[in-house]
C-alpha cells in the first residue's frame, strides 16, 4: 500500500484549502523527493486561489519557496543525494530547447512547469521536484528563515537587476521581497525609498529598519528624482505614479506576476527615455547568483512562522496586508 502524507490542498472551487491526507510522491527519472521542513506563503499563491491565474493543476498542493532535505533520488540525477538540503522555487521545469531556452532566456520558456501551480508545491511533507531546479542552501540560513530567498528573494533580485545599475530606487509595495531587495540594494551601495500604502505606519517602519533611506505614502511624490523604481505591489495605478517618480531614462520595473489593470496615463509621463518593463519568472542562473550572493552577505529574512494546518490563516493574513515581512508554513514530516 502506497504511504499517504498531509498536505493542503486546492480544489480549485474556493480561495480556501483543505487539509488531507494524499499518496506520497515518487520520483521519477532526474527528480528528487523532498521532506519539506519549510514552505513559505507567496501573493502569487493568492492569485491562483483567486482564478487570477488561469488553468492550475487538478487537486493542487501550492507552494513554490520550499525548503527541505532530499530523501530519495530518481535514475539520473547528479549535483545532489540523499540528505542534502535543498531549496525549489517557482520555476520547476523547462523544455531545453525552444529559443528562449537556447538563449538563456529559460524564463520565457515556451512550454514550462511551475511549483505549486502546474506541478504540486510545498504546502504537504513531500515534494518531488526537477533536481535541475533545485538549489543547495547556504548552511547560514535555517530552513524557516531560507524559505523567503526561493521567491520573495528570487524575484526580488532579478527585479533589481532589470534596474541596472541605477542607484536612486524607489521600491512600492513594502513585503517579504522588498524587505530583500532592500539589503541587497543597501549593500551594493544603492539609496532606496520606500513607498507604502497610505497610514500604513508599521510598513514604513519596518522598511527604515530595514535600511531604506526614506518611507512614506505611495499617493505622495518621492522627495528626490528616482533613476529606477520597483513596484511589487499588484496596483496597477502604481505605474504612472512611479513614472512620474523616475527621472529622465529612468525605468519602472514591475515584479509580480499578476497587477491589476494599469489606467491611461499621459505620454509625457513615459517620454524622455523613460522605460517600463516587467520580470517574468527566474533562471536557475539567478538562483545560483542569489544563493552566492545571500552566503556572502547574510540577507535578515522577518517571517512569521504557522503550522501547515494553519496555511489558511497565513494567506489570510497576507491578503490583509498584516505581515511585516515573510509568511513561512513549518512542516514536519510523520507528524
């Protein structure tokens, strides 16, 4: 009889989960099975319970910023064995040979598969994953405050890197990504100013302590001419504010995977040079990028901590706007 784990899971008919008990993965050819010890809560795990994004797997387990130690490997996989620890993120496979993957654009990939969305994610004691797609975690980290880097982290890096090396950045949307590229950005010797929603006092609080030079209200002007701004709030009126806070040549980069509808907005606002551009997913050359970068310079991840029963309650709270910082679910396995 095939063994059974817990894990939450989405029916796909409501933005809630369910508790149950599911068959544990096997691996197959390349893949490694992982006992997830930690699993943290992204917005992108809202926009799935939301139908934002269209079209995820049948009885899906979500959950994209894994972390946990392999305990059995497919035929075929090399780089990692049992009792490494690992982490997955969002991108969980790609085809290898469209022209995007050829030209190390594997973000973009033609035909990709997605933890936690069209590959069952985190939010269980097992995961079985692409070993090509996973990551060694530097030891520093333990795996609730490691969790954050898979996504908030991920994502975070590459939005800054789409800034080049602009070194005035205004980040909006002040959560568990912004509070990582903040110390990314700090330590590269960058000035960030923190936009936040309207008396949300805490938030910029916490994006001062975090190392930002400057917080306040996204509906106020920014107090000196940005060269990039960073929107990770899914607010599509952001954009023409943050057009009008770039300077010239300047560039808003948009990191979420789903906004909602950006409003016109006057030419002049783009003129003069200024560019708007969006991320799309990550490549494992990010990932390994952010990893060397996160051993060298120790990232403080916040995160608030929730059993995996509770999972509903931390997307709860995320949907509210309540955190400072990360969501992370602690999983223990047999438990």
């Amino acid at each position: 009889m095939q063994e059974s784990m817990r894990a939450m899971v989405f029916d796909g008919t409501g933005p809630m989960l369910r508790l149950a008990r599911v068959p544990v993965p096997v691996p197959g050819p390349g893949e490694v099975r992982i006992a997830v010890s930690a699993c943290g809560v992204c917005r992108t795990d809202l926009h799935i319970l939301d139908g934002e994004l269209a079209h995820p797997k049948p009885a899906l387990v979500p959950g994209h910023e894994i972390v946990g130690k392999v305990e059995s490997c497919g035929a075929g996989v090399t780089g990692f064995a049992a009792g490494d620890r690992v982490g997955v993120p969002w991108l969980g496979q790609t085809c290898a040979h469209c022209g995007f993957c050829t030209t190390h654009r594997e973000n973009l990939c033609d035909a990709p598969q997605f933890t936690g969305y069209t590959r069952d994610g985190g939010y269980a004691e097992y995961v079985v994953a692409d070993s090509r797609y996973c990551f060694h975690i530097p030891d520093h980290y333990d795996d609730v405050h490691a969790a954050p880097l898979l996504c908030a982290g991920l994502i975070g890096y590459r939005t800054l890197r789409m800034a080049g090396g602009a070194r005035r950045i205004g980040i909006y949307g002040f959560g568990a990504a912004a509070h990582l590229v903040t110390q990314i950005a700090v330590a590269q010797q960058r000035e960030v100013f923190a936009f936040t929603r309207p008396g949300d006092t805490a938030a910029c609080r916490f994006a001062l302590d975090t190392g930002a030079c400057w917080a306040g209200p996204s509906d106020q002007p920014a107090p000196r001419p940005l060269d990039a701004a960073l929107i990770f709030a899914p607010v599509g009126a952001l954009v023409p504010l943050a057009l009008q806070a770039v300077a010239k040549g300047g560039t808003v980069v948009c990191g979420g995977i789903h906004m909602s509808d950006i409003p016109s907005f006057p030419y002049r606002l783009l003129w003069e040079e200024r560019a708007l551009v969006s991320v799309a997913n990550l490549t494992r050359a990010d990932g390994v990028a952010l990893m060397r970068f996160a051993d060298a310079t120790p990232l403080r991840t916040s995160v608030t901590v929730y059993p995996l029963e509770q999972a509903n309650a931390a997307l709860a709270d995320l949907r509210a706007g309540s955190l400072s910082g990360a969501a992370v679910l602690r999983v223990e396995a047999g438990a």
